[in-house]
C-alpha cells in the first residue's frame, strides 16, 4: 500500500534552466503571476461554490421527493411505502458505489485524510484526478440522497482540493486547457497553495462558513503557513459566500424545486437559551467528557473496522464492496422506517399559536412533530422526527428551542445507540462520505439527552434544551476530529449564534483532552491506516538524543558522477527506488565536491527525450552561459496524484546506452544540508517547516564563508 | 536607535551542557514541562482577564464620574462645566504621561510592533519589564479617562504579553519569585510561545473576542506558527472570556461603580438591517475603497509626525513631551466640548414608546438624543451625543439601527474631519495609546455618512444606517491596520452578529488592497520608523538573483578557535559588536573544522564567572564526558528586554587574561548551514520559517554522508 503513495518536493529545484529563466523575467512578470494567482483563487472559489450548489441541490430534491412519495403512500399502506422509501434508497445508494468501484476508487471515503497528506507532502495517486472530482460529487448525491448515516460536507472539502488542483495544473491531463496561460502555476509550491484556498473553499460552501474555512484549511489540513496565502484563502471563502449566496437567493423563487425549505445547512439557534449560569458549567463539562469518550471510541471502532475492510472484505473485489455497501442501505432504511413504528406517539403539547410550530405538522412538511404511525390525529411520533428525516432537519429539530420535552429519553437513547452503530458500519463502504453531519447528529442527541436532565433537574433555570444539543454537537465533533478554533468557528457560523461562543470553546477543549488521552484524530488515523505517513507537528521525543547521522543508519549512498554514462543511469536506476541521488564532481586537485541533487523524475525525463546525449564523457561548460536549454521547464512537472514514468517505461538501444549525460544543468545545486550532528529535533523542524523531501547530512565544513544575520536580509527594493 | 534592538535567539543550542542535561531527564520530565507549559497559559489568561477588568472599571468609573459631574454644572453653567471637564481631563492626562516620562518610557504607544517584532525576533530593550507592565496599565487609565483620541485595546495587548513574559521568566529580574519551579521555561522558545498567548489574551480581553484573539495572535503578530500552540492559545482566550465574564456577572449587582453602563466594548447590532440587496453592494464598495484610502493616509500621516517627534521634539526632554500631551488634552477638551455648541439643536422624532429609546435622554445616562445646550426641552444635539461622550457610547450610537437620520450630515462631517485630525496628533505622544477603538469611531462616521445617502437614495430598500456605520469601521480597521480574518472574526465577536460577515469579508478584502497600494500597515510602518528590523513573510523579489554568498559581501569572517587565550577573546569580543562567532579547530591531519558556533553573552558569562579559566592551551576532553559542568544552564538565559552583559562590565586581572579557555562544552555543535550558492530566497525562508539569529554560509561538502528523507523521519515511540 505504501507503494501508492510518494512525496512531494515542494522545494524550488534552483537548477541551472530554472536560474536562466528567472534572470530572462521582468518585474512584470512577477505582477502577472500574482494577478494569476489571485485569478486562479477566484476560479477555484466560484468553482466550488458552485459543486456545493449543485451537490444541495441535487441532495434536497432527491430526499425531498423521496420523503414526500413515502408519505403520500403511507397514507394508504406502511408497508407499501417502506418498500418504496427502501427502494429509493437502494437505488441512490447503488448509483453512488457503482459510480466509485467501476469509475472513481479514489473517491471513497470523505478524503480529507488524502488532502491532509497532499498539504503535507505525499501524493495519494489518483486523489486529485478529474475522475475522481467527478465520482465524488455524483457519488455523494448517492449517497447522501440515499440516506445512509454519513454527511456531503467532507466530501466537498475533497471537491474544492480536486477543482484547486485540476486549475492549478490546467486541467486534466486528459483534456488540456491552454497550457501556455497556465504555466506560471508550474511550480509545486504554487498548486499546494491553491489546494488549501481549495479545502477552505469547499468547507466554506459545506457550512456557510467562510471564516471556519479559512481556519479549517489552517489548522486541519496544512502543515505550513504563510500570512500571504491567509490572504488569498480568505478571499476565496469569501468568493464562495458569495456565491452561495446569490444562487441560494435565485432559488428563493422556487426554481430549484424541494431545495430551499431545506437547503444549506444552517441551523439557527438564535432562539436559543440568553444566558448560562454557573451551575450548568458542570453538566456541560459532562458533555464534554462524554463527547471525548464516544469521539475517542468512533475513531477506535471505525479503525478497526477499516483495517477489517481492507485487508478482508474489500480484497475480494468490486462485488464484494457493492454488495456490502447495499445491504448497509437496506438496513438503514429498515431501522429508521421500521424503529419509530415500535414508539408509542405521544400527545401533541399545547402550543403557542404564534410560535409558528404546528402539532403535529402538516404531512410532507418540514419541522417538528411528525405524525407517523399514530393513532390519534392530535399525537406526534418524536423518534420519527429525527429518523424518518433527512440528516439536516432532525438536526435543526434537536437544535430546536422552545421544545421542551418533545423527545422523551427512552426515543433519544434508541436514536444514539442505532445511529452511533450504522455511523461506525456505514464509515469505509465505498462511497464519498463526511462525518461532520453524523457527529452533529450523535452529539445533538446525547447533548439533548443531559439537557433534559438538566431541565428536569435545576428547575427554575431558563434552561433550553437545543442549547445542550449544540454543546454536544461541538464536543462530539471536538471528541473525535480534534480540532479547536475551526471547530469551534465553524460550530458557531453554522448555528448563527456567537452567545455560546465560550461555552463551545471549553466542551472543546475537554472533549479533546479527554480524547486525546486514548488515540489520535480521526483524520490522522485514517491517514496511517491508509500508508500516507504524515509528519506530525511535534517531534518525537526520542529524537532529541538522536543525530542526523544515526538517522541515515549506515545507509550507503547511491550517488552519481557529474557527466555519467546513459548506461549506468539507467541500471543505478533500476538497482533501488530512491527517488533522489547526490551529484559528485571532481575538483581540479582530484578532490571531491558534492555538486547537487538530481531527482529520479528528471533522470527519467532525460533518459526519455535523449536530447542531452553526448558523446564525449567530458563536461559541457555549464558556467560560460553556453549551454543551450533544450528542455521547457514544464516538461519536468510531473502531473499531480498520477504515476509518473517508471524506469521500465523507457527503451534505450545500445547506441544510447553508452552515450554520456552531463548532469550538471539538471541538478539542484543548493539542497538544504545538515551537519552530521545535529540532533534529530531540529533536522526534523528543518524538514517539516520547510517542507522538504530530501536533506543531505554532511561533514563539518572546513571552513565558513560568511555568516547571514537579520542585517543581511534586510535588502531595501 | 537601532542599537536598542537585538536579535533573539529561538534556536536551542544544543550544547555539552544542554545535551548532558537532555539525557538525564526522563520521560516524566517532559510531561512535567508540558503541565507547566499549560499552567502558565492559565496563569497568562487569568492575570490578563483581571487587567483588563480593572482597567475598565478604572476607565469608566473615571469617564462616567468626569461625565455626570460636568452635565450635573452645566444645569447651571455651560462655562463651569466646561472648565471643570477640561480640568479633570488635563489632570488624567497629566498623571497618565508622567507616569510614562518618568517611569515606564517603553510604555508609550499601542506596543504592538515591538511585541511583533519580539515574536519576528527582535528584542526591544525595556519592552517587556515588569515596570512597563505597570506603567502601561496605569497609563492607559489616565489617558483612556482622560478622552484623548486613543483607544485601551493596544495596550491591553502589550499588557498581556508583559505579563506572559513575566510569567515566563519568573518574574521580574527584580523580585525574583521560586526560580526553581520555573526553570521550565527558560527556554526563550517556550517564553515567546507564552508572550503568543499573553497576546491573544490581550486581544480577548480587550474585545472579549476569543476566538479573534487567537487569529489576531496568529495572523498579525507571529511570524511562524505551530498547530500545539494554537491549542494553548485557544484555552487562553477561553479562559480570559470565563475570567472577564465572571467579573461582570460580579459587577452586574452594581459593585463597580459606573462600571457596568458602559462596561467592555460590546456593540451589540444584533437588531440592525436583516438583509442585503445586490444594489448595496456598491456603495458598500465605496465604503472599502474610503476605508482603504483613509488608513493608508493615516499611516502616512502617523508616520510622518512620528518621524517628526521623534526626531525633533521628543529629544528635547520629558519636560516637551508632557507639556505636548497636556496641550493636545486642552485641545481635546475644548473641540469636543466647545463644538456641539455651535451645533443647533433638531427637534426629537417620534419614538416608538416600546422601543426603549429616549429623545432626549435623561441627564447623565448612556443613550442616544443627548440634550446638549439646546433651547428647547424636546430637541436633541447630534454632535453632542458623539462627541461629548465616552468613545464607547459614541460608537453605540454610531452603530445604533432604528434610529434613522438622528444625524445630520453635517455633523457626521464635522466629526470626521475634527475626529481624524485628533487621531493623528493624539498619535505618537508619549501615553499608551491603542488605535482600535478611535479607528472604529473614524470608519463608523463616515459608514454612517454613506449609510444616509443610500437610505436615501435607495428609498424602498430596509436599510439601516448602523450597517453602514459597521461596515466602515470594518473598512478603515482593514486599511490602516491591513488585517484580514482576525479583524473580520473580532468585528463580527464585539457587534454580537454573524449576519454581516461576508459583507465585512468584502470591504475588508477591498480597503486592505486599496491601502496595499499606497503603503504598509500601520503596526509595520512604526516598526520600522522604530528601527525594529521585521523579516516579512514575503521574500524581496531582487533575492531571486542573488546567493548566500553575495549576501555576506566579502565580509572577513571573525571567529575563535576551540581553545583561546582568555586575553584574545576579551580583544577580538572589544574589537566589533557581533553576536556570534564560529569556532575553528584543526584535525590531527593539520585539516581546520568548524565546530560550532558561539555567542557574545555565552562568552561574557564565561568570562565573568571565570570558573572555566585553565591554564593548559590543550583542550580539556568533552568527549570523555569526563567534563565537569560547572554551570547551571540558566545562568546563559539573557532575561528578556534588558540589556544583558557588556564586555566593559567585564574587569579581568593580568593573571586571568593570560589563561585559556576551552570553548567546546559552550558553543552550539550544530548551527545551521547552507552551501554558498543557495539562493537568497531559499536562506530567507529558512531563516524566516525557523526564526534563526545566525546561519552560516560554507563551501560546498566534500561529501555525502546519507540522505534524510520522510522514511528516516517515521520513528514509532
Ligand atoms: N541516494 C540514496 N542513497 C542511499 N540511501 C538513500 C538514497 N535516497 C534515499 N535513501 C534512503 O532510503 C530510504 C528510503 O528512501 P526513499 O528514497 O524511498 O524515500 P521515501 O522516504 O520513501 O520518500 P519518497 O516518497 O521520496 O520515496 C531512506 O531511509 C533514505 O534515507
Ligand atoms: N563573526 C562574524 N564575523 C564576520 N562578520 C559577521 C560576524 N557576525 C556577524 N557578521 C556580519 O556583521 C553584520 C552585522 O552583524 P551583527 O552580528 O551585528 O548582527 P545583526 O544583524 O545586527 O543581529 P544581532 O541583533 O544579532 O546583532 C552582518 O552583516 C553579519 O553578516
Ligand atoms: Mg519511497
Ligand atoms: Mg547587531
């Protein structure tokens, strides 16, 4: 597995063309690459604004069809309409693991594990693909129209990457755009660059929330950081807001058919509670407590159980995945059609005839107090409410204030055992899947749930249980994702409501402290089971008694000689798969001097176009200028989440192979190095906050040619 | 003046000592650290919370005592009143700047860029003592409650990062607390990711924003940034918002005086405009592009008086700088109180009795319609209600929706022009002044300005001026201080209201790029001016085309070998002012080897001690580990923002000058290195990204020793 996934060099490869090319541009050459990568920002945030439109859209009215079919047939027959509502279900969810196992493998799952090692430095092939932008957008209309227990909002998080990466690098490449206006983003820096503006891009359309984007791109997903970028990603939530909101206003017409009543999530609780008093700190650090315990448990239980996948189940074919992914449907579907019929209804209270809440409400309608299965017209079924629903508004009914003791314990606790139970089998299936949503919906559940306690409990508190749901929802999410200020921004932008802001920020801080008392986030783990090796922010602790040197072991380098023979190149290449090779050149006194690092890709690259061939084993003289540049820079580019070539690939004849390549103009002269011994801390603080993939480790040096303070950077324009 | 700055050195030197003391320590001791870490950002949020709450009670209970006692004279006489404003305002201000003359001069200002450049690397000297912590304190009551054009939110942000220094290094060097308990911390690396969090604290204390704390800290004045630390910086702010809440729950009960009516800045504008039409999107252009304008030219304008004071008046003594501040304080009080009286009063509109609003208000309370030198019983005076008040109200009412045309245009004007003008001036005197809150009052005028003629324009649209007043402010904050999301996140915390945000997004995005074409932030530009030498994030475009080496000129390399005359040492450290000096020593082979790199005030403290002096010239033997360490690692801590050891402090006898030294237990084995032809580019983000003081530049290796890659990084625990 760990074969699929390879690193990145985000590192300028200063070579000897790369040089050349930037003395040929101007100062105005430098405007146009800003101006285009500002230009590229905005695609990306229109783009994704418009994925995520499409992606509600599509959601809204396949449920919102299937809701209304189900309950204009359950008028005449339950179990007419369970068949139909199963079948609906069965159908979607077929669409959407067709569409991944037979077009999109890389499409599975919610993908920010992927992105996540993407921004870090290692390249998941075919994460990035067009085929895989298009699998996961059709495959979780599937998906979440099919009513399994996962969310659309991970997913787009991965659609806004893919759209940031497909511009970044001209489109497909398959289908190329007009390559020569896209060049300036050819550098790898640049894409990953616009991969973040991407991944805030698409949580900014997932939750309406252009702030938590920007801060979920930072926190989350990037392992580096550059006030500049800030910039540009916040303008690109900002794009988004933009965008969703203007299509969200022509859908106000009516012209988008169920979407609407539904639509975005938005779950305002500005009717919530007014104030907290201290008493209530107590049960809410509970449901913190609570919230890291259930979160820590997820990511054990659904490790496990993707470990189980992969190396059993999903072994044995593209059926097998089908199949699995199927019967999970049918399940589903069983459970919340067949669980609320099992609830006795209970009588509607007396409501405020200005509130605006019926009892119960109108069949085919959104809100609370849905008559399902009751016998009386005047009675409600509170465990259908939130399971016969889409994921949205049995969310906005758990957030729901003003509604005490709609839901009775006994409905609460069927709910969160049953749906905490599909969350964890329905994680890993193959198809595109979040777990934002269903962390909302756990949490708001066991949040309600000591609400209710809460109000039975201290009763002369304007106490609103909704409140307590909201708290649960952030510790849940806090539990199991990790996260802190994102979390907790996104939190307060999707419930539109900033009084809670430092009761959400402390059920944070404890469900994440209590959870990362038993394992790592979500994504992290995800991440290692799946072989992409992300370098976490803090080293390890045994590396402070550690020296670059013992990190290298007695490895014995593989190195190349300055002009080599085409010949050598090639059975080096074949002897080992390294991916980069120290370059050695001879000085005129017979001593020798490590000249620079060349890549294996750009070895491949001149083994192939055979350009660069001579015959003659003495060097061409790089430094007179007189070189001539037969290679466009792109053509070393090599297109992101794809294979690149592979040594196998490439037919030399004997001609050829005893042919000489000068590898001087190829190399990239100044690799970053480290003294032998340095301790493994620091080399490590090296590499991650420079994002490197290669590091040589050297002697000491004989001598120093100048030391470079603060003053000598400090060169005025 | 550049002389008072000094680099900070971030990086561990990982020396004999360090390393012998790393391996001693067990696993124990690092959860030990990271309990401490955690304990001191408690300590750091709690002592930050209570400064803030005493400075605004102070603020207030002056500001509010100040205004009745005037408005209970001017019942009888408009002069009395206005001499006995003017007086208890001088009186303020007069205690507020000779506190800072002659007791805390580094107390001057809003202390933002110093506490930048601190975290960029550079030390200020006196910047973070504990006397500056009390001056500024002190300070900021007298000059806040004294009404000059200056806002509390900038010094409360130094305020926090003086007591996380503090804190960090335990205590002032003064009165030092139990330094053993605190030995944790003195890495400086651990003081400055506590100074992150005082800061953060600042900005929530004085917002009681903590969530705009925390971006504040991260996008304005870090320059690099790890994922832990923003989970420490988060329980920070959160805990500040749990300390400042209790402290006004405690207050509510009416124990703090006039604390309380006014209290922190919260402008609620929850009942503002509900919606936005797309024809507003223009003029609310118009307003980023004001924004934009404006605050590049007070930048401009700023810098240029500073330059001025600096230069011209302030050298002249304390004596200038404390008559200047007691004439701007007359000024102050003579245009705010003496130009609403030319002002005629406008008779009181009909208010809805339930909408709790008063015309005119009754005397001596907070609110809207002051009745302010008008004939009449039943009129009001505009200018009175924005300019005879506290800033705080002025902006409520600003801000304040349902209350359309209670200005006139005219005033707004007047205001502006006068407002802007004192702005200026009051800028650079010598009291702790913020520029948040008087930046705010700029761009809510002119909002509010706008706000009228597309009211009145637009006639049919719902619009509410107080939007337009919160959008300028938003606009005026983005082009003067060029801040992005954590502006966006504090403007969207103080006015309670998340409906408004990709409305504040765009101005902001707009005023930022308009202001970007005329010149730098503000907190930048004084830093500057201020000799404080900030690494941008961006590296300059001319470092392309240069290499290390260039950079270092042909400077001659001044350096030590390991062993060295403790005579030579005191010359060669006499002889320049560098900061450090790589050490030499030769291989049995005759070969040279650079060994290290040492630093002037590791060197001073050996000197002074003198523990280390030995008479033989042969190096004593480290490797055996058969050294004795003589000294305890703290005694090489600098404290911070003092000025540390100078050689002539240093007073050596003939005898000690003719021993010898063995420098290879003290210098640094491992400094960083690039080989001479890097680019400039690639050393600046490494120095930048890993806040170096020192790089060497040496030749290129001789050869490899192994390659570093992600695999060798990958060590389980
Ligand atoms: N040219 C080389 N000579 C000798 N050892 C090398 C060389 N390049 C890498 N190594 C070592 O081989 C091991 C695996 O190297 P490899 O090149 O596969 O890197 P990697 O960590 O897998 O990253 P990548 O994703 O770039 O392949 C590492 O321990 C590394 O130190
Ligand atoms: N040991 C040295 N030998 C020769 N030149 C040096 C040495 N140390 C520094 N320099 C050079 O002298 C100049 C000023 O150096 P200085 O040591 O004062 O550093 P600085 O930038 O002022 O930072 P600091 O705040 O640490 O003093 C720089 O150009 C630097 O390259
Ligand atoms: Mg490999
Ligand atoms: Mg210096």
């Amino acid at each position: 597995d760990a074969s699929s996934v390879e690193s990145l060099d985000y590192e300028v490869i200063e070579n000897y063309a790369y040089r050349l090319q930037q003395a040929k541009r101007g100062k105005l050459y430098a405007w146009y690459s800003v101006v285009v990568k500002w230009l590229f920002a905005l695609a990306t945030g229109i783009g994704t604004g418009l994925a995520a439109v499409f992606i509600n859209i599509a959601v809204e009215n396949f449920a919102g069809w299937k809701f209304s079919l189900t309950f204009s047939i359950i008028q005449k027959s339950y179990f007419a309409g369970f068949v139909v509502y199963m079948l609906i279900n069965l159908a979607l969810v077929f669409s959407s693991v067709y569409i991944i196992t037979h077009f999109a493998p890389a499409a599975a799952g919610s993908g920010i594990p992927e992105i996540k090692g993407y921004l870090n430095g290692i390249d998941t092939h075919g994460i990035l693909l067009f085929r895989t932008l298009v699998g996961k957008i059709f495959g979780s209309i599937g998906s979440v129209g099919g009513g399994l227990a996962l969310g659309k909002e991970g997913p787009l998080v991965h659609t806004g990457a893919c759209i940031a990466s497909l511009l970044g690098q001209g489109g497909s490449t398959k289908y190329h755009l007009n390559s020569r206006w896209l060049q300036v983003l050819k550098s790898e820096r640049d894409r990953r660059d616009l991969v973040t503006c991407g991944c805030a891009a698409g949580v900014a359309a997932a939750f309406r929330a252009p702030v938590g984007g920007v801060l979920f791109a930072l926190e989350e997903v990037t392992s580096w950081w550059r006030s500049q970028l800030m910039w540009r990603v916040f303008f690109t939530s900002a794009i988004v807001a933009v965008v969703v909101r203007t299509a969200m206003g022509w859908c106000r017409s009516g012209k988008c058919g169920h979407f609407g009543s539904g639509g975005f999530i938005i779950w305002d609780v500005s009717d919530g509670q007014e104030d907290y008093s201290f008493e209530e700190l107590f049960p809410m650090a509970i449901i913190g407590i609570i919230g890291g315990l259930l979160g820590a448990l997820f990511n054990q239980l659904t490790l496990y159980i993707t470990h189980w996948r992969r190396n059993y189940l999903h072994r044995r074919g593209n059926r097998v995945k089908i199949i699995e992914a199927c019967i999970i449907s049918v399940i589903t579907s069983i459970i919340s059609f067949g669980l609320p019929l099992f609830k006795k209804c209970t009588p509607c209270p007396d409501i405020d005839a200005n509130s605006g809440i019926e009892c119960p409400r109108a069949p085919g309608m959104y809100g609370n107090y849905v008559n399902f299965y009751c016998g009386n017209k005047n009675e409600y079924n509170d465990l259908a409410t939130i399971f016969f629903n889409t994921q949205d508004d049995a969310i906005r009914n758990l957030f729901s204030a003003k509604t005490i003791h709609e839901f009775s314990a006994q409905s609460l606790l069927t709910f969160l055992v049953m749906f905490y139970t599909l969350a964890v089998v329905t994680f890993g299936t193959s198809v595109p899947a979040g777990q934002f949503v269903p962390g909302i919906m756990i949490g708001s559940t066991y949040g309600r749930l000591v609400g209710m306690f809460v109000v039975s409990f201290y009763r002369k508190l304007n106490i609103e249980e909704g409140t307590y749901a909201l708290l649960g929802a952030a510790s849940f999410l806090g539990g199991s994702m990790r996260m802190t200020v994102s979390l907790c921004v996104i939190m307060v932008e999707i419930t539109n409501n900033l009084k809670f802001l430092p009761l959400i920020m402390l059920v944070l801080l404890i469900s994440k402290a209590v959870g990362d008392a038993f394992n790592e986030g979500l994504y992290e783990e995800q991440a290692r089971l799946r072989g992409i090796p992300l370098l976490e922010s803090k080293p390890k602790y045994q590396m402070r008694n550690m020296t670059a040197r013992e990190a290298c072991g007695n490895q014995k380098v593989i190195y190349f000689h300055r002009v080599v023979k085409v010949g050598d190149v090639v059975s080096i290449l074949r002897s080992n798969n390294h991916n980069g090779f120290p370059v050695i050149d001879h000085t005129r006194n017979g001593e020798t001097l490590v000249i620079g690092l060349i890549l294996r890709s750009h070895l491949l690259v001149l083994l192939q176009t055979k350009v660069d061939f001579q015959h003659s084993p003495l060097p061409s003289d790089v430094r007179g200028g007189s070189l001539p540049i037969r290679h466009n820079l792109n053509e070393f580019m090599k297109p992101v989440s794809s294979k690149g070539l592979s040594i196998d690939e490439i037919h030399l004849d004997s001609d050829d192979i005893n042919m000489y390549i000068d590898l001087a103009p190829f190399l990239n002269p100044s690799p970053y190095v480290v003294p032998e011994d340095m301790s493994l801390t620091k080399v490590y603080n090296l590499f991650r906050q420079l994002g490197l993939r290669h590091l040589l480790v050297v002697p000491r040096a004989s001598r120093v040619i100048g030391l470079v303070t603060r003053k000598d950077l400090l060169i005025e324009d």
